[in-house]
C-alpha cells in the first residue's frame, strides 16, 4: 500500500502479507486417492477465502500429465483423467460449501506445456481429445459443479481453445449443460508478441463470439476491438449481454 505526500508524490510503501495454509501440491493429493481428504483440503481453502473476502480460487488445474519436463506439472493431478477429474471436484466441493466461494477449474484444454504456451498447437484428434483431455473438466463439472471455467493459451487443431465454440458451445453448454461462467486466461487482446510466431495472439472479439464471458484481466485495448466490432456489425449487444449475465449470475 503506497502512502502519498501533498504533492501526490509516494512517501512511503507498506507490504501487507496475507499468510495462508500450504496443502500439499496437486500431483501428491492425487496419490492419495481419497476424495473425502480432497474435500477436506478444499474446506481449508474455502475457509480462508473467507477470512480473506476471496471469491473465486484460480484452480484447480487439471491438465494431464504428458511430459516430465511441464514446469507446472506440480499443479496437476495425474497422466489419468479420471483421477484428475475426480480429484478437481471433490476440491471443488470442499471450497464451494463456503458461500459465494468458488473454484475455477482450468486450462481448458489440452494444455500439456508451458513452454512456447502462447504460440503451442495441440494437434489431437477427436477421439484423444474426448477420452484424455476433456474427459476430466467433464467429471468435474458433473461431480463438482464449479461455479467457473478457464480456457488456455494454446491453440487446438490451429486454434486458440478460448475462440473454439465447438468446444465452449456445443460440447461445454449444450452436451455438458454446464451452467458456469467461462473466463479467458490472463492477457489483453495483440499484449502477446511472440517474435516469429507462427499463430495469431489470442483476441477478445472471437473469444466472446467463441463462447468466452469474461476477458481476463482485460484493459482498454479490449474495450476498443470490442466497441469497433459492435459498430461495425461483426458483433451485437445480444452477444456482451450473454457474456454480463454470466458475469452477474456467478
């Protein structure tokens, strides 16, 4: 917290600390293979949600485990989706019997590196991408009802999860009837340049077009892609008002 002076200059900087409970990483909590314990462990973190008006946990991650060397591998649970799926919801039931608390289950999908994570196509076909990589998220939402979902930064078969609504629609709305908000990962629209990358950055008009709610974190250049999409008739209110009912139903 910075103090300023008369002249609104800063004078001083305070550092506020919020210490929280370490529970084991996702990977280890996994190797137990007990709900009832995941559970517990998602009540801790719903109790201190409470303490610290949080209201939404950026997790749990469930991507699959594809590769020893993923630097955030920690954060999931297994090389099996069911495991994986089973795991993120009994969490999620933990945190969610705090109210207006929730989980945002995540990254959605097929997010198996962290390396070159803005500019990675995922090539997968149908039949992996249906019984690997989104039959998790899939358990989850039926057996964990979170309250949010988080696309990737990876594209899918050429492109960016967050724009497929084949997969944000058809599969996560219609076929799964997940009723949740579905928010992008942290970045504004073109913020990415990724030297010679081989793939457009992520945008907010074909996100919103694609299914996503919520732009993450969002900032003025969204704002202006997305007014000159309305204004130009690529984009209608319909649309923004889908993605703010969303918003203030959650």
């Amino acid at each position: 917290k910075e103090e300023k002076d008369e002249n609104n200059e800063v004078k001083n900087t305070r550092i506020y600390y919020q210490y929280t409970t370490a529970i084991p990483i996702a990977t280890a909590l996994a190797q137990t293979f007990n709900e009832e314990l995941l559970e517990i462990y998602g009540n801790v973190v719903g109790n201190e949600m409470d303490i610290f008006r949080v209201h939404l946990w950026l997790a749990p991650a469930l991507n699959i485990h594809r590769n020893i060397l993923n630097g955030r591998n920690f954060e999931y649970y297994s090389e099996d989706p069911l495991l994986s799926g089973k795991m993120a919801a009994a969490i999620t039931r933990g945190v969610q019997k705090h109210t207006n608390r929730a989980t945002t289950i995540k990254h959605f999908a097929c997010n198996g590196q962290e390396n070159d994570r803005f500019n990675s196509n995922s090539l997968v076909s149908e039949r992996a991408l249906r019984e690997i990589y989104l039959k998790g998220f899939k358990i989850a939402i039926d057996e964990g009802h979170p309250h949010t979902l988080m696309t990737s930064y990876n594209l899918i078969n050429g492109k960016h999860s967050s724009e497929r609504r084949d997969l944000l629609i058809d599969v996560i709305r219609i076929e799964w009837g997940y009723k949740g908000l579905i928010m992008s990962d942290w970045y504004t629209s073109n913020e990415v340049k990724i030297g010679l990358a081989n793939h457009p950055s992520q945008h907010a008009v074909p996100n919103i077009l694609g299914g996503n709610n919520l732009q993450m974190g969002g900032g003025k250049n969204d704002y202006d892609l997305i007014m000159k999409s309305v204004q130009e008739g690529k984009m209608n209110t319909i649309n923004l008002l889908e993605c703010a009912s969303k918003v203030y139903d959650t």
